[in-house]
C-alpha cells in the first residue's frame, strides 16, 4: 500500500454522538483507503481498511451481522 499520509485525514464523528471525546473518527478523503481512529487517543495509531473492507463492514453493520 505504500506511506500514507494521515495528516490529510478529514476525520468526522457521527453527528448523534456528542462531545464527550468518546467516538469513533473516520476518513473516508485519502486514496484508496478509509481511516479509523479512537478520538481520545487522535495522534495514536489509526486502522487502515481499503474501500472495499470498508464498505463490506458497513453492510454487515446494517444488516446485523454483528449483533450480539
């Protein structure tokens, strides 16, 4: 995959899930890859997940894949 250069990561939170600096951030405007990262922690490390990875967890997510 090559360097990837975060420090051009968009980063956004879900709109519902307020200010308590316990989210989820994503980036979804790098190439070819969709960043997450834990907001308390925004200079640790980051999951890297190609577009496609992405897009099958989100589906997954809808569909209740993962419900316990």
């Amino acid at each position: 995959m090559g360097e990837l250069n975060l420090g051009k990561a968009e980063w956004r939170k879900a709109t519902a899930s307020g200010d308590n600096g316990q989210c989820v951030e994503v980036a979804t405007n790098l190439p070819n890859v969709v960043a997450v990262r834990d907001s308390k922690n925004p200079t640790g490390p980051a999951l890297i997940f190609t577009r496609d990875e992405w897009a099958a967890f989100l589906h997954g997510a809808a569909h209740g894949e993962f419900d316990i």
